[in-house]
C-alpha cells in the first residue's frame, strides 16, 4: 500500500530542479494547479475504491505522515489542497481525515506553517463530522494548545491563532456542530473551577463556560449550603445529605460551573450533624462509611478535632460543671463519638491526638484540659492492651501543653463525680506506664512531678481493703487500673458484690413462690458515667456472664433486683453496644432461651419493655423475630411468660418509627414468615395498623393509588394467610387509599363494644383505683431512682395480680387453692401493661364519631398514665398526623387529648418543655363557639424556637436534659415533634396553618432577621413537611400566584435578566428580592426536607396545574429552577416520576415556543434539556421527546437535533464511562428505557 501511495502522491510534487534551485521564481497558473489536483486525485480515486473498510484509516494516516515529511512549503500547500479537495468531493470522510491530522505528533506549534494549514482545513471540513467525533476533536485540539509555551515570538501568533478559530467555530451555538453541553463538559474536565485557560483562547473559553452559569443555577437548589437536617428524623437518611468522603463536597451532577459555594467542602453541615447526640449512623451515611470496611476518614477527624477545640472554648465561659449543663453534656456525647469513630478506624487516635496539640498550642485554653482527658483516658484504657504503645505517647505532648504548673496539682474533692476528670490524666500515666513495663520498653516515663499527689492518692487508697460506696474512689481505682487485673479484681470486685446480693438474704418478689437474691438499690447512673468505657465493658461482661451461668445452673433464686436494674442502666451507653445491647440480643437472649431459663427470660424481655432507650431499630426487629419463633415453642405457654412475650412484641411494633418501618421490613421480604405472628391475630392487626400509619405519615402511597408492586404486599398477604380477619369500616376508611383493599365487616356493633370497653375500664372501681395510685405515687425517670423496688413491691402487695386463674380457683365450691409457681416481675404491673392496650384503644374511638364523649371520659380517669408512655409527643404527633382528616372538625377533642397527654407530665418536665407559653394560655382554656385564632407573631416565635435550637444557641429555647433517656435523640428533633404537635392540635384549618407557616418568610416580618433567612426557611422546610398533606399542599397555590404574575407573564415588566431574578442570594444581599426568588428559595428548603412521597406530587403538579398556564419564557425558566435540582432525587428514588417531568418538560416548551413570537433564551433551555438527557432520563424519554422536537421552531429543532437523531444518525450507543472520567452519556444501566 505504501508503494502505491508513494507513487501516487511522489508523482504530484515532482518538480523541475530548476524551479527547486529559484523558489518563488516559476509560478503555476491555477489552471496548472487544478490540473494536478485531479490529476493526483483520479489516481487516489481509483486506489482508494481498492482498499478494504479497514485500511482506510491507515491509509490517510501515511498521507498526513507523508505531507508533514516534506518541507518545501509550496508542497505542503498543494497536498493540503489535495485533501480539502478529496474530502470536499466526498472521497475521503472527513472525520477520519481531521483525526488523522490532530492526533499527528508531527504537528507542533513550532512549524507554524503546518500549525496553521491544519487548522484551516479542519476549519473548512469540521462541518462534515457527526457530533461525538467534534467532542473528540475539541478535546484532542484543546490538548495541542496546551503545548504552546506561556511566551512565544509574536511573529508567529498570528499562525497559531488558527487554532483559536477552530475552536470558536465549534463553540459557535449557531453552527450547532455538537450539543454545547459536550463542549462545556470537555472544557470543564481540562479547566476546572479556578484554573484559567490557555492565553491563545483569551475570553474565548471562559465566556462560553459562563453561558452554562443558568444551567448549572436551574440544577442547584437556592441557599443548599445553609440547609440542615434534623438527625434521626425521617428525612435524615436519604440521599439528600450525602457529601464526598475526601473532599466533603456536594456530589454535583455534570461538570458545570455552578456557584463557588457549592464546591467548598462542607464543614459546617458535618460539624453540626457530629454535634447531635445519636448522629453516628447519620454521619456514616452521608461519607459512605462502612463499619466492615476499615477506612480512614481525614475530614472526620479535622471535624471531630474542631469539635474538642469548641469544647475547650466553652468550658472556658462556663461556671459550673456538673448541672446536667450545656458543657457537660457536650463532653459526654463527645467521648462517645471519639470512641466510636476511633474504635472503626475512620478516625486516627495519635494523629488526632497531634492535629489537637497543633490547633491548642498558644491558646492558653486550660479550663477544660480534664474534661478533655477524660474523653482521651475512655479510648486508651480501652485499647492499649491490643495497640502500639508508641501510638499512645502524643498524649504526653498535650500534657505538657496544657499542664504547665510547676507544683504538685491538689487531690480534689472525691465526694463529686467530676473528680473522676481531674483524676484522668494520672490514670492516663498509669496505663501508659502500665503498657511499657509488659513490652519491656525503654520508654520509661517518670510520674510528672504536677500529678504526685494525685498517684499517691491512687496507690493508697489501692491498699484499703475495705472500699466504700459513699464517694467516688472505687470509680477512681477502676479507672487507673482497669489493665492491671491484680489491682483491678478488688475495686470492680466491690462494685460487682453491691448489686448481685450473694449474701444468704433473699427477699420476695411480686406474685406466690418468688424469691431473689437480697440487693435491692442499683448502681446510680453518675457512677456509671464516672467509669471509663473500659471498666463500663468489664462490668457488663461480668454481668452477662453471671446470667448466663444462672441461666444453665436453673436456679431457682431470681436476680438481685439491683443487678437488673444496673444491667439495663449499661444497656444506654452507645459506646458499649457490641457488649451492650447487641450481646443482649444476639448472645444472652438466645443462650437463655436454649437453656429454658424462662425466670431469666422473662426478666430480659421486662427489661427491654420497660428500661430501655434509643435502641437501633434492627435490633428491635430482630428481638420481634425472636418472639415470634419463641411463641412457637410449646414450654413456652405458661400464662405469665406468654402475656409477657405477647406483650412485648406488641410495644415493638406499635413503638416502630415511621421511617423505619420500610427499611427494616424491606430487609425480611424473601422471608416475611420471621417478623410476623403465625398464631395472634391482635398482634398481625397491630402490625397492619402500624403499617398504615408509617405509610401515611411518610407519604409513601401519596400520588399512587395501588399497593401492586411495593414491598407492603407480601406483608399483608403472608398475614392474611396467617391468621385471616376483617376490618370495621371506620377503621379502614382512616387507611391510606391502596391498604383499604382490605376486607371489611359491617354490623352495628361497633357502638356497643366500645360502649362495654368503656364500662369494663372504668365502671368497676378497682382499675381506676390502680391507676390513679401508680400514677399518684411513681416517677417515670427510673434512672435517677434508687428506691423503685421499694415502691414496686409496696405497690403490688396493695395490688396484687393473679397470673394464673387463682381467683376462679378460689370461687369454685369448694375452693382450690393454688399456689402457683411465678416468674420474677422486676418493673411490670396490668397499668403499665397496659398502656400499648391504651394507644390502641383511643385510636379506636377516634375513628367512630358518636363514642367522642366516651373517649373524653376515658382520658379523664386514665390519662394520668401517659406519664409512664415511652414515647408520649410521638404518640400524639402520630395520632394528629393520622387522623387529621377525621379532628379537623373535632377541635375540642384535638385539644382533650393534647392536654391529657402533655398534662399527664407537668410534675416531671421543666416548665416550657413542650408547649408555647402563648398557646398553653390562649388555646387550652378557650370556649368551643369562639377558638382561638393566632396572629402572624405567634408562628415567628414558633418557628425562631426551632431556629434556634438548631443553630444551638446557650441557653436554649428548652430545658437541658439526658438525651441518653429522653423521648427523643437530640434537641432539634425534641423540638421540631413538639412544634408540630402544637400546630395540629390549633383549631385552624391546616390551609391556614400551612399560608401562615409560608408567610413568616414570604411576608415582611419584624422579628424574622434578614441575615439569617436561609436558616427560618429550612425550619419552614422541616416543619411543614413534617406536617399531614394539607398543610404542606398549599406551597402549590404560592407556586402558582407567582408563576402568573406580572413579573413572569409580561415580558415588559421586568426588563432585565430572568436568572438575576431567580438569584435568591445575590438579590437578597443587594436587597433587591422579589417574591418570585423568595418562593422559590423557600420552594427548595421544603422540597429539600420532603420525603419521595411527598415529592411524587410533582408530576401531576407540573402536568395538570403548570402546564396549561406556562405560555412564557421566564415561566418556563421559572419552572425548570423550581423542580431541575429535584431530577437527582427522582432518579435515584422514584425513576417514574422522573421520566413523567422529562416529558412534562418538553410540552411546556412547545407551548412556550407556540406563544411566544420570539426566544431570547434558546440556550439554556437546551442546555438544561441536553443535562437532563445525558445526567437523568437518557433515552427513556426519547419516544415521546421526538414527536414534541419535529414541531418546535427551526432554531430550536437545529439545537435539540442531537436528541431526537441520536438512534438514526448513530445506531452504536454511546460508550460507557463514568460521568467525572468520560462524555455525558446516556447511562442506560441507570434509566430503564421503558419505565411503567
């Protein structure tokens, strides 16, 4: 082939030698010129018809290779002819032909003729070239000029500035050679954010990336970097929070250039999530951190440091220590955290130890240095033994740092458990000189003379055999020594013996035939707090251990109340869980169970009724398995033990969290048989309740009226099948629509059952009497008790229970007496028992109008136990939430139940601990005929309460208060159920609630403050989402007052540039907002907080609502702003949503386009349309995208003509990579292209 080529192309430039010898002396005509040029391209003809498909490629490249060897320039000038000419005649494709030109390494800047004959032909011919291959070549050309030197000859710039035309041309948005957006993309990639592009484009590149500056703010949702969870609450979970885990970037979709905030790392998001107690499994999912793979998180750690430093700072203002304060319980949650993320690796002990010595150095911040050893002391007791005793020494860095004094350091007072922080320092000492003795290492490190007094203490009071429990100094031994087994056995050894009561004493517990061992008063929880997590774990091990030993021994003897008591007490500290609550379930309670140790048993199952808090749902769900394969078992059928496990699988279902519902059930779908009753119909109708309330308050069914094809079905058929049952009408109706396929049984006998519930709870004195004494006499918070044994048994002796049929033995003439033998009852009696019952039997008389008064009654005599529910606010939130339709006509039975129950507490909360002082005055004592109606003041106040507790202002709008046993995680959670309570339970309509909740922004406010607007927004945002649909469904009616008014209908009234109109932040800080960029900040904030459910309203939004009034651009513009940064979500969660606004999309612009007589915004709407397709829908829209594409104007067809020809001009499909490394492809993998 080269031969022939060869003579071929060597025939053409022969020239005379006299013309070689006299340049520029001889000139050919044109003629002459012509002449050759068909000459050479008659033989190439025929040559080429010759060559096989394969060779072409081939072919060309030895003609370029050919070209770039000569050097006179008049040839190199005639071959570059000769191929314009060969492809101009449709010889030669001219894809192949420029990139066999680009890609030559013979073509560089320095042969500047060549340099600039190239880029003309590729000027003349690019026109020819499908898209993908100008993306390909843009990329390659960009590359080449990236080759030039920052300083050349200006000689030759006027050659090089060849290249720069090309690249205009491609980036022409007239010439339309490819979809700008693959431009933009290719640029990106070799010029990101901040870097400047190559002097010989000048303006070129950068100008033409600020054309996609609209497109990227249509897909950015307004004020995104201000915008904050509530952690644990529903919306925390889902796709929305999730940050890159090196850079804490937002995932971005697209390379474009989107506002600078946007790509800051977002430290402020992840510090305020890693401030809220019981963040841990939020914090993981959004870095994508996985407990099984090991992995070191760099940002973690800055954060987790930053976090100590603003605790060290805090200390410095604050007085006291030991109130339950800010600053202590800051300390607590931070130990736990540090604990956690150290112990998973994602976080570096010695390096975090090094970045705090750094960021304290010359601070002078030493107000705080205990508390901070104290949380360093939890992580190395716990794990020197296993660890390098080289990664533990930074530690003494930090104490010379932050211990300067040159005398001994008093012995403080061991009466106050923060003695134990004081102390922490020298017991770090201990371990650490502990650790070098066994590895015999010459890091011997002498006893700081600052902490003599305090080693002597320590080593003295090691001597004194008999230990006390009046101060803190066996927690201050178990601490120094938990490493050294010789000197630990003793204090731990004391702590142990307190509550297991091996003495000969035995007492009697509840019920005939029951006795325990004789320690009656637990451990209390500021001694518990005052060991380190290392002794904490010991404790409980030894604890767990001794159960089980009992359990296989069958003792007769039931455990020592104080021991019971004290296990649960552990059972709270997150930082313990693998030896805690996951060996609870996962160890002792299937060990107990094999062994038939059902005393035992029914002991752990009170306990996880009664004491326990926070416990991670999959554990929850896994203990309801176990008591569902329990209940099969037929030992297990004994009265007491069979109430107790029916019992607590009730309050594990009912007490499931809305949210958690899907997730944990969706995890048992090949397998439903485990998670449900194969026997109790009561049970199975308390799990189809709890799924109907989950799915309402998610809005999972919203916008779909079918339960074909979600994870409920199998659920509801495995239970049928089950135990087969029917619903009364009443109650089905309160169902979501697709669960009220249910069968249902009419009668009127519904009235009258209630009515005989009713006489049997309260016509017989008896339980009314129980009630009201436990209430009378009893606290719920079981963990600052230390008597509750006392007032247990003295209770049950008043009131006996009869398990086991005694009364009707001893009615029988003549009577039988029984004695029968009871399991132990620690915490239980039939008030507590039944409280689950109660929950469930208001729901009931909610759902039947006439038996109103009954259920007012009821509250009246039983209520009061509402001070014993776990979850009292969540239990109201729900049943507002629930049965909003059914109350909102019933305001003074909304009001009776708010009362009963948040009453119920008055004597055990703080005052302003849940209701607003203004709606506890004017709501609660108002008449029926005349409610009250709040102004515009009311609901600022309500709104700045949850502002400010999540910006965690000192002192906060609520009481300080344990987390660790409270209802909820967290403040802000704590506050955002109590506001929405609070709003349901108003007598207004919740339209009005829902325009009232809007307008604290969308009004001018005195006491909103402009600085802070974003943050009022995303309270806005959480509340009303948190709310039932009518109160959120009115941002609708907002959406669309501000699509039709002037300033988007009349393209006069605001003559200027739609996207600075939309720019929420730039016109807010020159304060020129216009309600359109304020609706549509507030807009995103709530549809940022919303579930999927709620956001699959869009759709029909945009298709019955918007549609039919968008007839201009900046509606339309208007539009795409509103929902574009929602397509990620959609894709993600719910594709057929997704698919539905694409076309949504395109109908609106053929309408726009048919309205409106000229489009001054072309651009970025097909820019925005061209990332939809190559981020989102790829081809699943392309069927009824095309017949839309075929009747917009010319100019628009001639931009959108790569989406509607993409099969047609290219059957290949696009290659495959990932979207940071490649093209923007479709990514058909993602989008199924036929989605029902």
């Amino acid at each position: 082939m080269e031969t022939q080529l060869q003579s071929i192309f060597e025939e053409v430039v022969k020239t005379e030698v006299i013309e070689e010898a006299f340049p520029g002396m001889f000139m050919d005509t044109p003629e002459d010129e012509r002449t050759k040029l068909i000459s050479c391209l008659g033989a190439f003809r025929q040559f080429w018809s010759s060559l096989s498909q394969e060779s072409h490629e081939q072919c060309v490249q030895w003609i370029v290779r050919f070209i770039h060897s000569q050097h006179s320039p008049k040839r190199i000038s005639f071959l570059y002819d000769c191929l314009a000419m060969a492809v101009e005649t449709g010889l030669l494709p001219p894809r192949m032909v420029c990139e066999s030109l680009i890609n030559s390494d013979t073509l560089e800047w320095e042969r500047t003729q060549l340099w600039a004959l190239t880029f003309k032909l590729v000027r003349k011919i690019i026109g020819g070239v499908d898209y993908k291959g100008v993306r390909d070549l843009l990329k390659v050309i960009l590359e080449k000029i990236l080759t030039i030197p920052n300083t050349v000859s200006s000689a030759v710039v006027q050659q090089l500035l060849a290249a720069r035309e090309v690249v205009a041309y491609i980036l022409e948005r007239n010439a339309c050679l490819l979809p700008a957006y693959f431009a933009v993309t290719e640029i990106r990639k070799l010029y990101p954010e901040g870097k400047l592009p190559h002097w010989l484009l000048g303006n070129l590149v950068s100008d033409f990336v600020d054309t996609f500056r609209p497109t990227a703010r249509i897909n950015s949702i307004c004020g995104r970097c201000s915008l904050l969870p509530v952690v644990n609450n529903s919306g925390a979970m889902c796709n929305s929070w999730k940050l890159d885990p090196t850079t804490l970037r937002f995932p971005l979709k697209g390379l474009l250039p989107y506002d600078k905030d946007l790509f800051e790392p977002q430290t402020a998001l992840l510090r305020y999530v890693l401030e809220q107690p019981y963040s841990r499994d939020m914090v993981c999912n959004m870095l994508g951190l996985n407990k099984q793979h090991k992995q070191r998180c760099p940002v973690l750690e800055d954060q987790l440091v930053d976090l100590v430093v603003y605790a060290m700072e805090r200390s410095e203002t604050e007085e006291k220590f030991d109130d339950g304060g800010t600053s202590q319980l800051l300390w607590q949650h931070l130990s736990s955290q540090l604990i956690f993320f150290v112990l998973f690796q994602f976080a570096s002990f010695p390096h975090m130890v090094l970045s705090l010595h750094q960021k304290l150095a010359g601070r002078g911040l030493i107000k705080g240095r205990d508390h901070l050893m104290w949380v360093l002391l939890q992580f190395i007791s716990g794990s020197i033994q296993k660890n390098a005793l080289a990664d533990f020494l930074p530690v003494m860095k930090l104490f010379d740092l932050l211990y300067p004094e040159k005398e001994c350091i008093p012995v403080p007072d061991i009466n106050k458990p923060q003695s134990t922080h004081a102390f922490a320092m020298t017991c770090i000492w201990i371990h650490l000189n502990r650790k070098a003795h066994s590895d015999n290492s010459k890091l011997q490190i002498p006893i700081p003379h600052s902490l003599k007094l305090h080693h002597e203490f320590l080593q003295q009071s090691l001597r004194n055999k008999s230990l006390q429990m009046n101060d803190y100094k066996i927690a201050l031994l178990c601490n120094a020594y938990s490493t050294n087994s010789e000197c630990f056995t003793l204090p731990m050894g004391v702590l142990v013996e307190t509550i297991y009561g091996n003495g000969n004493m035995r007492i009697p517990l509840p019920g005939t035939n029951c006795m325990a061992s004789g320690s009656i008063t637990p451990l209390p929880m500021n001694l518990l707090d005052s060991l380190t997590v290392h002794a904490k774990m010991s404790l409980i091990h030894s604890i767990a251990t001794r159960v089980i030993k009992l359990a296989h021994a069958k003792s007769s003897l039931a455990l020592a109340p104080a021991l019971v008591e004290t296990y649960s007490r552990l059972l709270v500290y997150m930082e313990i869980e693998s030896l805690g609550i996951k060996g609870f379930i996962s160890q002792l309670l299937p060990t107990v169970f094999k062994s038939h140790a059902w005393g035992i048993l029914h002991t752990l199952l009170e306990m996880f009724s009664y004491r326990m808090h926070h416990i991670q749902p999959h554990y929850r769900v896994q203990l309801l398995s176990h008591l569902h394969s329990l209940a099969a078992v037929p030992q297990t059928n004994q009265n007491q033990l069979h109430l107790c496990v029916e019992s607590t699988a009730l309050r594990l279902i009912t007490a499931l969290g809305s949210s958690e519902v899907q997730p944990q059930f969706t995890r048992f779908l090949s397998d439903p048989k485990t998670v449900l009753s194969a026997e109790s119909e009561e049970l199975n109708r308390a799990l189809i309740l709890t799924l109907a309330r989950a799915t309402h308050v998610t809005d999972f069914f919203t916008g779909s009226d079918s339960i074909q094809g979600t994870w409920c079905k199998d659920i509801l058929q495995t239970i049928m099948s089950f135990t087969p049952h029917n619903w009364a009408s009443h109650t089905l109706s309160c169902f979501p629509a697709p669960l009220q396929a249910m069968r249902s049984h009419e009668g009127n006998e519904a009235q009258v059952c209630y009515f005989i519930i009713q006489l049997l709870l309260l016509k017989p004195n008896d339980f009314r009497n129980r009630v009201s004494d436990f209430v009378k006499e009893n606290s719920p918070e079981h963990w600052l008790q230390n008597d509750w044994h006392t007032k247990h048994m003295s209770y049950h002796k008043k009131y006996p229970e009869k398990l086991y049929f005694e009364g009707l033995a001893e009615q029988v003439n003549p009577p039988v007496q029984i004695q029968p033998q009871y399991l132990p009852i620690y915490f239980g009696n039939v008030c507590l028992r039944f409280l689950p019952v109660f929950d469930i039997v208001i729901h009931r008389f909610l759902e039947l109008l006439p038996v109103s008064k009954s259920l007012e009654t009821l509250l009246d005599h039983l209520g009061g136990l509402y001070k014993f529910h776990d979850r009292p606010v969540t239990y109201l939130y729900n049943t507002l939430h629930y049965y909003e339709r059914h109350l909102r006509e019933r305001t003074n039975l909304k009001r009776k139940l708010v009362h009963a129950i948040i009453g119920s507490l008055k004597d055990n909360r703080p005052q302003g601990w849940c209701l607003s002082d203004t709606y506890i005055k004017s709501a609660m004592n108002v008449r029926e005929d005349n409610p009250w109606i709040p102004d515009d003041t009311y609901y600022c106040k309500l709104i700045g309460r949850l502002v400010d507790t999540m910006a965690g202002k000192s002192p906060g709008p609520f009481p300080n208060c344990d987390w660790r046993f409270n209802e909820f995680p967290n403040p802000a959670a704590h506050a955002l159920h109590v506001t929405c309570v609070e709003l349901m339970a108003l007598a207004v309509p919740g339209k009005d609630v829902g325009n009232a909740l809007l307008n604290v922004v969308l009004k001018s406010q005195p006491l909103v403050p402009r600085e802070n607007i974003t943050a009022w927004m995303n309270a806005i945002g959480l509340i009303i989402t948190a709310l039932p649909e009518p109160y959120w469904i009115v941002l609708h009616d907002r959406i669309v007052s501000v699509i039709n008014s002037p300033s988007l209908t009349s393209e006069t009234e605001w003559v200027g540039y739609p996207f600075q109109l939309f720019d929420f932040t730039a016109c807010h800080q020159s304060y020129s907002e216009m309600s359109c960029s304020y609706t549509l900040a507030l807009a995103h904030a709530v549809w940022h907080h919303s579930s999927i459910g709620q956001l699959s309203l869009i759709p029909k939004f945009l298709t019955e609502v918007l549609i039919p009034i968008v007839k201009t651009e900046f509606q339309l513009l208007y539009v795409y702003h509103l929902v574009g940064p929602f397509l990620q979500r959609f894709q993600q969660e719910r594709t057929r949503c997704m698919i539905e606004i694409g076309v949504a999309f395109y109908e609106m612009l053929l309408d726009v386009d048919q309205c409106s007589t000229h489009l001054n915004y072309m651009d970025p709407i097909c820019d925005f349309l061209y990332h939809m397709k190559y981020m989102f829908t790829g081809d699943s829209v392309k069927d009824q995208v095309e017949k839309i594409i075929c009747n917009l104007r010319p100019s628009l067809k001639l931009r959108l003509r790569f989406i509607t020809h993409i099969s047609k001009m290219e059957p290949a499909a696009i290659p495959q990579q990932s979207i940071n490394s490649g093209s923007p492809a479709p990514q058909p993998s993602q989008v199924p292209v036929n989605v029902a």
